[in-house]
C-alpha cells in the first residue's frame, strides 16, 4: 500500500514530535505562548478598546501591546499579566495542569 504524503502542517509537526523530547518541550513551550498571546487579544478585543488605549491605561506603548499580541514574545511579568488582566476589567486565572 502507498502512503499518501502528509501535507497538513499539523500532522508534519506531531510525526517530527513523535521520540524527540526536545522538540515536544519547545513545541508546547510554544503553544502556550501562542495562548496566551490570543487570550490578551481576545480580551482586549471583547473590551472594545485598541491597543493603544491598553498601553495607555497598563502604562506603556501601543507596540508593547502589539508585542504581547505576538505569540513570539515570552518575557512577561507577573505585574504585567495582572496589569493587562486589571485594564481590561479581568481576572488573572493561572494553573498549572498535569
């Protein structure tokens, strides 16, 4: 039987995951970045506020906001998560899941 090649990105990444640990741990180290990025934009957008009235009520700029929006940025304080969850009239919930 042939097997059809994979080209769904997804299914590339779980088969390139499969018995590398290393990679299994970036991966989810990036998923919850990714979270946690579309949770502030959610939030913000819910809000009905733009990034840069954000900035203004968290104290910063609106290309900070922008980068706490990308998943790529993983610097974030404790401060500042209650910061963002408290201008945007939210509580910060954080768990820790097996």
């Amino acid at each position: 039987m042939i097997q059809k090649p994979i080209t769904d990105g997804i299914e590339i990444l779980k088969k390139l995951r499969e018995g590398d640990p290393d990679l299994e741990t970036l991966y989810q180290k990036r998923l919850q970045e990714l979270r946690l990025a579309e949770k502030i934009r959610q939030a913000r957008k819910q809000a009905g506020i733009t990034q840069s009235e954000l900035a203004k009520r968290i104290h910063s700029s609106q290309s900070v906001v922008a980068r706490f929006e990308r998943s790529n940025f993983n610097r974030f304080s404790m401060n500042t998560l209650i910061k963002i969850a408290t201008a945007l009239g939210r509580n910060l919930h954080i768990e820790l899941k097996p």
